[in-house]
C-alpha cells in the first residue's frame, strides 16, 4: 500500500466520480485545484456525459473514460469518489474493472466493503480525506 504523499506524486490522471458543473461544489473546486496542480482530471457523472467540465469531455462511467484514454495511451491513476458512502461499491467494482491504481473517497465517505474490494484488488486505498487538502498539506 502506498502512502498519500506517494499516491499523489505518482499519478498524473485522476478520474473524479460524481464531478459536478456547479462551481459552488467540492467536487468543482477539487477537481479545479487538481489541475492547476498539473494533473489531468477525467469527469466521470452519467447526468453530464458528453457535456465539458473545466475544459475536458464528461464520461458516463469509467469504463467510458479508460476507453478513452486508453486511446492516447494514458490510464486512470486514482478514482477520486464525490458519491455518498452507500454508492461506494459499484464505483470500486468498476475502478478495479478499468485496472485503476487507487480507490479514493472524500470526506465522509466510508465504505469498508468497497475498500476491502478494491484493495484486495491491488489497487491502493484512502477513505474519508480530501485530495486536495492532502495536495496542499503537501506543498
């Protein structure tokens, strides 16, 4: 298992799960802050698929989103999940499903059986932390 710090210097792409257009939003302003820090975010919402938010092509769910950056060569490095903590488990099968490298939920989401699946996957996990604060802390 890698740390925060290690997950947050190693990936580069980070699908956001439930990212939303409205700029008064957490999902919003993380995924904003992400990419003025140099990573390239994937907007993942099934309401906004097809449409752009901050300037990148919104995808139904993540398998669209590998597939399509599988076509440039690139892959999901984090799942970064804004859904209530009861959605978790179909979000881990799919990010485990699309070989991503880590599993994160935000704040208050907590769901130890899409953790231990996703874990027992491979793929690195952090529950209940904000990527953007853990960035920050960082810096």
């Amino acid at each position: 298992m890698k740390t925060v710090p290690q997950i947050l210097k190693d990936s580069k792409t980070i699908a956001i799960v439930g990212l939303s257009t409205n700029p008064e939003r957490a999902s919003h302003g993380v995924a904003h802050y992400l990419q003025q820090h140099g990573y390239r975010i994937v907007p993942v919402n099934p309401t906004y698929a097809g449409q752009d938010i901050l300037g990148e092509k919104v995808h139904a769910g993540l398998q669209q989103a590998a597939d399509a950056l599988a076509a440039s060569g690139a892959r999901i490095d984090v799942v970064d999940c804004f859904r209530k903590s009861e959605d978790m488990l179909p979000v881990a099968r799919e990010a485990v499903a699309v070989g991503a490298g880590c599993l994160w939920m935000q704040i208050d989401v907590v769901n130890q059986e899409a953790a231990d699946l996703a874990a027992g996957a491979g793929l690195d996990v952090v529950m209940d932390q904000c990527m953007k604060v853990q960035h920050a802390a960082m810096q």
